[in-house]
C-alpha cells in the first residue's frame, strides 16, 4: 500500500478533518483515507454495507490466524435422573 504526504494544508482544513473523525470516531488519518476513498469512486458506483464495512477494516489484523474448524458434531445433552 502506498503512502503520501500532504504539505501546506491550511490549519482550518486539518481542524475540520479533526472534527470529521472525532464524530465518526476514528483517526484523522482513517478519516482522510475514508474522503479519498469517497472521492476517487466511479461516478454512479454504489457500494453495499459490505463494501463500506470492508473498507472500514481493511489492513487492520492482517496477521489474525483463523483457527482450524472443529470436526466434532454435536451431540445431544445427558441428563441423569
């Protein structure tokens, strides 16, 4: 993934972008990375929850292992009377 730098933002555009992502409660960096996301999108492509989930999490617990699925079935509860 690539990464940029943006130099010679005026104070009241980083305020605001601050504010953005204090009100959708993530980083400023996630927030900007959200706009450009918005921005750079096709016009007339709508994306589902799960696009919009996907991009929220995307890059985040890369190295998560899912753990091998248990083959055991289940089996009915005993009760002793």
């Amino acid at each position: 993934m690539a990464a940029i730098s943006i130099r010679n933002l005026d104070e009241w555009v980083i305020e605001r972008i601050r504010v953005r992502a204090a009100e959708h409660g993530r980083s400023m960096e996630a927030e900007v990375r959200s706009i450009l996301v918005d921005v750079a999108r096709e016009p007339g492509t709508e994306y589902g929850l799960g696009d919009q989930i996907h991009a929220l999490f995307e890059g985040i617990g890369d190295d998560f292992e899912i753990p091998e699925r248990r083959r055991d079935l289940p089996r009915a509860a005993e009760f002793d009377l």
